[in-house]
C-alpha cells in the first residue's frame, strides 16, 4: 500500500517470514521506534486512548509550541500525537527548547 502524494509517500508491505525476535521500539536495533501523528486536541484524544485501556509509554512533555503524548498499542509499538501551538514550522519543530 502506497499512502501519500506524487512527491511525498510512504509504502507499507507485508512481511512473509517469521520475525527472528519480537520488534521493541528504542532497542538500538534496526525498525520503526514510533509514528507520529498530528492531531487537533491532543488531551481529548488522551482520554480516548485511555479510557481504551492504551498505555501511556513516556511522561506527558511540556514545550512551548506542541504538546505531544505517546502510547503502545497491544503490540508493543508506541505510536506519538502531536497537536502543535503555532502555524511557525522554526517554532514547531524546534529541538533547541527542551521538553519538560
């Protein structure tokens, strides 16, 4: 499955052979560690995912342009929800300014 535009896509496949080991995220090793999304209201969508029984897999972080919250689905992958505070992408993505 291809999903995205002429310029811009990302490809999904199905695996055909046995995984020589269960896949964690942030392991060093090679694999997708999280995906992200942006989202609207990235607290309602906490409670969604909460009150689904979906656990939180890093500390709600404070910045001053996104909020951003992080759960593991029942496979074990963390997927992330990003819901951003400015239009300015210098102050969306600015690394510089430490989440709390």
């Amino acid at each position: 499955m291809h999903i995205g535009t002429q310029e811009t896509y990302f490809s999904l496949n199905q695996a055909y052979a046995e995984a020589g080991k269960p896949w964690r995220p942030y392991s060093g090793l090679p694999g997708v560690n999280h995906l992200g999304y942006e989202v609207a209201d990235v607290e309602a969508l906490c409670k969604r995912m909460k009150s689904a029984q979906y656990k939180e897999s890093t500390p709600p972080n404070v910045h001053p342009h996104r909020k951003r919250r992080y759960f593991y689905d029942a496979e074990g992958n963390d997927w992330e929800f990003v819901e951003y505070l400015s239009q300015d992408p210098s102050e969306r993505n600015d690394d510089q300014l430490p989440d709390r």
